[in-house]
C-alpha cells in the first residue's frame, strides 16, 4: 500500500482551503489502495484563538510547539511514497523547513491555494503577514515535483515561475451529497442575504457594508454573517452565527442570496471562489465579484450575478430580493453547473492522477 503524508496549515475539517479541496478526496484515495496521514501545523486550540485578540503567549507557544512538530516530522519523511504540501510548511520566515522537507521525501507535490506570490489583501494581521515570505512559495513552485494550481491565472503564474510544464489547475471540490439544494424561498419571510468566512476574509465583507446599508432604506432583509468572528452594525438587521461544522449545511440553506465581495488585486486572482461554489452547490444564487476564477464558472445572469462596482451590487440585489423567480432560476442553474464540473466525483480522477504519477 502506497502511503500519502498530507502537510497542512490547519486541523481538518475546519479550514475551508484544505475541507473543500482536497480533504473530501480522502475516502476515495484509500478505496483506491492509499495509506492517508494528515499532519496539521495548528492545533485546535490554536485555531481557535488564532482570530482573537489578545492571546499572545498561547500563540507565540502553540506555533513553537507546531515547529517542533515539523522539525519531529522530519526523520520520518521518507518513509511516505508522496508528500503533499499545502501552502506552505512553516508559514514564518524563510524556506528552510520547505527545503529540508524536498530533499528528504520521494516525491512532492505543492498546493498553492491564493495568489502567495503577491502581496495579500485585507489581511488583519498586519505582523503575521510581514513574517512571511515569497521565497518559500517560489522555492517550492521551483523545487516540487507538481503544482496544483487554485485558478488557471496562478497555474500561469506558477509556470512562469517554476519554467517547467508540471503546473495543474484542480479547481475546489465538495460533496454533492453533504451541500444538498434548499428549499424553495418561503415567501412569507423575510429575504435573507448571506455571507460565510473567517476573520481573515472578514475584510472583503467590510467592503460593501456602506452598499448593504443604502439597500436597507429601500428594501427588508436581513444580513447572515456565518463565520469564527463577532460583529455589531445598528444600521443593519444583523444575525451573526458561528460556523459549526455539524450545523454548517442547516446554516447555509437559510441564505436566500449568497454574497462574495473581493477586492481588485493580483493577490485574488489565485482565487478560487470557494464561497461561490458553496452557494451554487445549494441552489443559492451567488452575488460575486468579477475577479478571480469566479469569472471562469459562473455565467453572469444565469447561474450567479457578477459584480464589476458599487453600483452593481446595489442594483442587482434590489432585483434578486423583488424577483423570487429569478433567485430560483439561477440557483437551479448553479447547483447544475457545480454538478457538472465541481462535485467530488467529477474532480476525484484529476487529483488521482497526478498523485500516482
């Protein structure tokens, strides 16, 4: 039995990054005669206080013991027949760990989720972004055996940067069976226009606030806001849920509009609009930003709404939430679309080849 050592930033499970990508593909890889081991560089009780304030020595002593997880890691590498990196090993400081980990291990193969070549947008942890580096995202695009890509624009960037023909574009994946369609939009409650994310995507969210305050003085809905955060706005009709993993699906299919504001940057064009595809997956009709793959997959008006400025999503929120047939149309197309080129099944083949490669 071939073993797999999969090396990611976050615990399973929780991080939407690793669980709606390659995370579902578990089960099949060890159907398919594979021996799967996940090694996590946060804790759960890192996770948990990564997004608050405060806190500083439980994190400062949570990432030492993360190190000395990867440094104990080390001796045991070639023992895997394939290490899969994602994003990063030690996400501070320069490639050091990244290049003992290459020179220890069979094969790698490195998974780029985000544009990391590029400076990031709206992060709120403006010391941990300082701390990291390109070098080590260069280093092992240059270095590793394959690259998977989160959108064809960074597949083109990786190429350019590694100059070999070894980059591929998987895009996100979910379970068809677990992000099942809701329910037909129950006309006698109030519009529910939704967002989910963590406090690091909490800035994108910001962004069209003062938009979704002017839509509240013309129309009544309410603004879910699923995350890992608190959050208080006395101009809104605010509900503000925290992310459960057991509840997540039950969360969702409240949303009668799904909401995916992103900033104009080379940083989101590694994108790979996982938020959208959750939405699509449950018949919900995603409102996006026009950048990133977003604008590979969703057809404007047809099965999700693209947004190019301000007025955009003022404009066409004021029709999602007055035309409930139009809401259901783009979301049956959506779930269609996701079935189609998105669902576990269809990407499953697309990681099984290049991991037996």
């Amino acid at each position: 039995m071939k073993k797999l050592l999969f090396i990611c930033p976050y615990p399973e499970k929780v991080a939407a990054g690793q669980r709606l990508k390659f995370e579902p593909h578990f089960s099949m890889l060890k159907e398919a005669g594979y021996e799967v081991t996940m090694n996590s560089f946060m804790s759960n009780t890192l996770w948990k206080v990564a997004s608050k304030k405060g806190h500083f020595i439980q994190k400062i002593y949570w990432t030492l013991v993360g190190l000395a997880r990867r440094i104990m890691l080390i001796p045991k590498l070639g023992r895997y027949d394939c290490v899969y990196i994602f994003m990063n090993v030690f996400p501070f400081g320069p490639p050091i760990l990244e290049k003992i980990y290459l020179n220890c291990s069979k094969k790698v193969i490195f998974d780029i989720e985000d544009d990391l070549l590029s400076e990031e947008s709206g992060s709120i942890n403006w010391l941990a972004a300082l701390l990291k580096s390109k070098n080590k995202t260069k280093y092992l695009i240059q270095n590793s055996h394959k690259i998977i890509a989160s959108s064809p624009d960074l597949a083109k960037k990786c190429i350019h940067v590694s100059g070999k023909n070894n980059v591929h574009f998987i895009p996100p994946t979910l379970e068809s069976l677990r992000f099942i369609p809701r329910k037909d939009s129950n006309l006698d409650k109030k519009i529910v226009i939704g967002w989910t994310g963590t406090f690091s995507s909490r800035p994108f969210l910001d962004q069209i606030i003062p938009a979704l305050e002017l839509l509240s003085k013309e129309r009544n809905f309410t603004l879910m806001v699923i995350g890992n955060f608190e959050m208080k706005n006395k101009n809104l009709d605010l509900k503000v849920v925290q992310w459960n993993a057991d509840e997540e699906i039950n969360q969702l299919h409240n949303f009668d509009i799904g909401l995916y504001p992103l900033p104009n940057s080379n940083w989101v064009s590694g994108k790979s609009g996982l938020k959208a595809l959750q939405y699509m997956a449950m018949s919900i009709p995603p409102v996006c930003t026009a950048v990133g793959n977003v604008i590979n997959f969703i057809d404007d008006d047809k099965n999700g709404i693209l947004i190019y400025n301000q007025e955009d999503w003022l404009h066409n929120l004021r029709l999602l939430i007055d035309d409930v047939e139009k809401r259901e149309r783009i979301g049956r197309n959506a779930r269609i679309k996701f079935m189609q080129d998105f669902s576990q099944e269809a990407i499953f083949e697309k990681y099984l080849d290049i991991i037996s490669e």
